[in-house]
C-alpha cells in the first residue's frame, strides 16, 4: 500500500487560489466562502485549504501535507463552522501541545467560534461543565473540541460521551493535526498519539483529517496505516516558502554576535525576529550580549528555564516587547506569530527537516523574512561528537544505528552550507524530494544573488594522495597535524613529528590552506575521514583523524571529489592572492554568472568552535 497519488501540488503556498468551477458548483461552496468572510475575516483561500475543505465536508478522509504557516487550521476549523454539510456535529481535534491548543482556542473564541477545549489543565469544575455540555444532545454541543492525545485514549468518562455521541451521527470528523507524532519514524514520537490507530475501529464511519508539515516518505506512509486511511484524498503542496530569503554565512567567532546585531539593526531595526543556539548557556550568554553590547531587546529561552518564565518570555516576545528570542530548538512548535522578520542559526541546526522547521516560522504573514545560517566546521564537528559520545539529547541512550543516521544528517547540513554552486531553494526543497528550478527563486537566496563565478572543481586526484598520507602515518594525528603534512609545512613541530616522506606528504602544495581546508572537510562529510574523539588519561578529550567507511571508494575511483571554488573579486585583476587557486583550475561546472556585486562574500570553512565548552 503506496501513499496515494496527490490529487493537488500547486507550486505556491501562500498565495490567493481562484476555485475552479466544479469546486464554486459545489453544495457547499455558499457556505464556505460565508464563513470564511464573515467568521475568519478573509478574502480567499490558500493552496489546497478548499480542496480539503470540500472533501473533509463530502465525509471524505483526507491528509494534508502542507508546509508550516501554510494554513492547515483553517483545513479543519472553517469546516467545523459551516452548517449543512452531510457529516455536521462536532469536530474533534487531537492536536499535542497545550500552548498551541490555547493559542488556537483564544483565537477561534476572539472571532465568535463555539469551542471546547479539554485537557489536563481544565479544572475539576471546567471539567464537569465541559461533559454536561457534551452529554446534552445535538442543540448543545460547541462546534469544536479540543483534545489532547492523553485524553482521548485515557479517558473513560470521554470515551462514553464520544461513543453516545457517535451512536447519534453527531460527530463530524476527527482531526490529527501535527499528525506525524503519530509516527514511530518521526522526530517528534509522542506515545498517546500511537493509540489514535483505534480511531477507525471506534468511530468506523467519522471522516480522519490528518494535517502534517512533514514531508518524509516514510513517515507519511506510517501516518496513513496508522490511521487506517488508505483511501484518503492525499493533498500536497509545495513546500518553497517564496517569502523568505536563504543566507549561509562563514561563521566567525570574534565578529559574529558584531555582525548579528548590525544585521538586525540594519534591516530589522524594531522587528521580531528568532536567533537559534545549540547550548543553553549560549543562549544566555547571547541574549545577554546583544543587550549589553548592543543595546537589543533580546530574551534567552531553552527547555531548562521553570515553566512561568518561559510562559513570560514567550508573552514578552509575542507581544513585541521583547524583539529578538535566542532560543534553543525548545523555542517555535506550534508558536504562531505571522510577522517573524528573521530567523537566524547561530550554530547549525542538526538536520534538513530541522533547519526548514526552524526557518519555516519566519515570514507566516507571507511577507519577506530573512534566514540566515552561520555555518563553521567546527560547529559540524562538536555535533558529531555529540551524537557519538551519546549525548542528543540526553534522555534515551542512542543505539549505533541511531548514531549513524544523526550523523548523516548532520553531514547533510554541512553539504548543504558548503555548496555554494547551488540555489539554496533547490537544496532544501531537494530534501523533500521536490524538484524546484532555480530561476523561480528569483535572487531569493544568496546562491542566486551572488555574481561571482562558481566552479567545482574536481579534487579526487589530491583527495587520493591525502588517504595515502593519513593510511601511512603513524599515531594519532589531528586534522591539522595531518593537514600541515600534506601542505609540506618545514614548521619544526610538524617535521619533527617525522611524517615528511610518506606518500602524499607535500602534495596538497597546490591547493593552498583554503582548499586543503575544504577538501579535509568534504572527506569527513563523506565519510573518508572521520574525527575520532579519544579520551586519555587526564580526561583530555582530543580528535584525531582516521580513515572512514568510503576511503576505499575514493582510491579506487568508484567515487570522486568535489569542492566548490569561488573566484574572488581579485580573480579579475592581478592579485596574486586569489588567481592562483583558481585560474589554473580545471572547471567542470560553472553555474552561476551575474552582474550585479553583492557586497558580502565570505567562505565558509574555518574549523573553530565557539559554543561547546
Ligand atoms: P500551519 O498550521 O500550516 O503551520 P496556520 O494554520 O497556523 O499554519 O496558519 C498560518 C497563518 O496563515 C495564520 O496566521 C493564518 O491566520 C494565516 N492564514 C491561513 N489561511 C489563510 C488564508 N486563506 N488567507 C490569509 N491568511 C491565512
Ligand atoms: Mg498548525
Ligand atoms: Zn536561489
């Protein structure tokens, strides 16, 4: 059983959608676009909302997969408000944190919608009002529920009520949204989401919607056998996010938090904006620079602050007191604030689908926003330690083959910062296996926006020397030991190591330290090097280069090597600091050749690390 062919993949998120004949022919199309105006206040719908709209009110099953703030509540919410449809009554919606659900609740009462809202937070008395409401027939009930996961398979009292309510065909749907927590597979597990599977068998004739922004396969899959929905009408869409702008940055310890600040000052001066930390004490620690140093409205927020604090910040930053949140990856599921202006990644983030989540919550509004990442390698490295000393994230031991795939991930993110040849959109849409053709990114990242000539250059022949050097060396050496070798540095504490004379010692003379640098990288991103982190007596952590599981491939040229080499602005002149890596180079690709200059350009690979330790 496949994922079903998708019936709609419109190329834009959040633009107006004109409906199509046969969807204005509908029954239920007057109603619709009554509430729609005059409940939610809006002119007209978005990609895919009414092709879920109409099929969830035709009683169908439906999947909505749809990018963050690409408006999968009004899916199920301006449903659960028309009148007339063949499966009117209530809609029950599971959806998983508390926060959101109030969020949602606060804001559908605001306009005038009849919700309920139930979870381990009601009192006894909300409690008791909420079931005598429920028990009361047709006439009572709100027009919406809402649950947690927990409750509604924990709670006798409500599995009655639902089960009464289901006998008199007053229920209209029920709706699991951020429906991957229902997925073993996915990043964000959640126990009482597994039981939701009995749904079908409950309740065999109420409608499932299921609304989800994750886009892996697999994940998709196991939601829909889960749920017992194969037959659902499975809507895609698009996950480009046109209004945001995508920017890697050389991560640079001394000058980032200078160069943070005059961004936001700059192009955001009084405009909200996220800044993501790995550590929490980084966190702190940036928020608390960015006031004293720079004189910001900057909060810091990560898991490990007591609940009333994070609630205060949060409000702080909702209502615009606070302008910039440095937050921990702790900080956004589920937080709805339309006009996030930025989103900056001050380390990393540990993988594709987290750094499109994270980035995904500027711009809701639809208006452009910013995401910048400063990328460094060493940043790489400490999360790749990380990941093998066992420490992601501290509660669950992480078994090898977890370890593998955090890795990979992780590598994924540093092909992804490295490859500045390119269009950023093109990478990342990539990921969720959507083809994207960058002349539609429209200068929309800074791949696209940059001028200068990028080339890759194929580096399998000095690659090949530099396993030889590491294979016949002797000891723990570190990458920058290894690195200095195959330079040839004379440098007394890098001869007197006696590693001159070995094959490949001196031969990576041509590339210079930049490209050395790159190539190392890259080797380690594709698992012919690996940094081994060993303890030793004094429990000095260090690491040390070794040979990982593809250097094999690479000496027996099944695989080649690749770097992206960027001409300078000098490369058109005679500084000899520039040309000489990159006028003799043989070029393979050249994929980008503009006119306009851009003012910044840096390269991105400077091992160093900032915000472990
Ligand atoms: P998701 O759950 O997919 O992340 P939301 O449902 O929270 O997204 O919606 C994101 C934002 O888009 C909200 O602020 C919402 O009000 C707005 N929105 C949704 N649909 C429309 C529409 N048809 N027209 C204008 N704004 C919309
Ligand atoms: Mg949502
Ligand atoms: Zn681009």
């Amino acid at each position: 059983n496949a994922i079903p062919e998708p019936v709609a993949s419109t190329s834009t998120c959040i633009s107006a959608i004109q409906p199509t004949t046969e969807q204005s022919s509908s029954p239920y199309y007057k109603e619709i676009t009554r509430v729609l105006k005059s409940v939610f206040k809006l002119e007209s719908f978005r990609g895919n909302q009414l092709e879920a709209i109409l099929a969830t009110m035709s009683g169908k099953d439906v999947f909505v997969l749809m990018p963050t703030g690409g408006g999968k509540s009004l899916c199920y919410q301006l449903p659960a408000v028309c009148k007339g449809s063949s499966s009117s009554g209530l809609t029950v919606v599971v959806s998983p944190l508390i926060a959101l659900m109030n969020d949602q609740v606060n804001g559908l009462r605001n306009i005038g919608v009849d919700v309920e809202l139930w979870n381990s937070e009601n009192s006894s008395d909300d409690a008791y009002a909420i079931t005598r409401r429920l028990k009361g027939g047709v006439g009572e009930l709100p027009c919406m529920l809402y649950l947690t996961p927990e409750k509604l398979s924990e709670s006798a009292v409500l599995k009655s009520i639902l089960g009464r309510l289901y006998e008199m065909g007053a229920l209209a749907r029920f709706v699991i949204d951020e429906a991957h927590c229902i997925s073993t597979w996915g990043r964000d597990f959640r126990d009482a989401y597994a039981k939701l599977d009995c749904l079908r068998a409950w309740y065999p004739n109420v409608p499932i919607m299921a609304l989800t922004a994750t886009a892996n396969e697999s994940v998709i899959k196991n939601i829909i056998d889960r749920l017992s929905i194969p037959n659902c009408v499975f809507l895609k869409q698009s996950f480009n996010r046109p209004n945001l702008h995508y920017d890697v940055r050389e991560k640079k310890k001394n000058t980032i938090l200078k160069e943070i600040a005059a961004f936001i000052k700059s192009r955001h001066a009084n405009e909200t904006g996220i800044i993501y930390c790995f550590a929490r004490a980084h966190c702190e620690q940036v928020a608390q620079a960015l006031r004293d140093e720079f004189g910001l409205r900057a909060e810091h927020y990560h898991a490990g602050m007591p609940q009333a604090e994070k609630k205060r910040t949060q409000d702080q930053w909702q209502s615009g007191e606070a302008q910039i949140i440095v937050s921990t990856i702790a900080f956004g599921m589920g937080i709805d604030k339309k006009d996030v202006r930025f989103v900056i990644h001050h380390t990393m983030p540990k993988n594709m689908d987290g750094y499109y989540q994270e980035t995904g919550r500027a711009g809701r509004d639809g208006r452009p926003a910013d995401c910048i990442l400063f990328y460094q390698y060493g940043d790489a490295k400490a999360l790749m330690e990380q990941i093998a000393k066992d420490k992601d994230d501290g509660t669950t031991p992480l078994t090898e083959e977890d370890k593998t795939r955090l890795t990979e991930e992780v590598k994924k993110v540093m092909e992804y910062c490295t490859n500045i040849s390119r269009c950023r959109r093109v990478q990342v849409l990539r990921y969720f296996n959507e083809a994207f053709h960058e002349s539609d990114c429209h200068k929309g990242c800074d791949v696209c926006m940059d001028d200068a000539e990028v080339t890759t250059r194929d580096v399998t022949t000095e690659a090949i020397e530099a396993i030889k050097l590491l294979k016949s060396m002797s000891g723990n050496n570190s990458m920058a030991h290894c690195k200095a070798v195959f330079v040839g540095s004379k440098k007394k504490e890098v001869m007197q190591r006696g590693h001159d004379g070995l094959p490949g010692h001196g031969k990576g003379h041509g590339l210079g330290q930049k490209g050395i640098d790159q190539l190392f990288e890259e080797l380690v991103a594709m698992d012919v090097f690996r940094e081994q982190a060993i303890t030793n007596s004094g429990g000095w952590s260090n690491s040390y280069l070794q040979l990982g599981q593809r250097a094999n491939e690479v000496l027996s040229g099944q695989k080649r090597v690749t770097i992206h080499v960027k001409a300078g602005p000098a490369s058109a002149g005679p500084s000899k600091k520039t040309t000489k890596k990159t006028a003799s180079k043989p070029v393979v690709r050249t994929t980008s050749k503009k006119t306009v200059v851009q003012e910044k350009k840096v390269s991105l690979f400077q091992a160093d690390n900032d915000y472990l330790g």
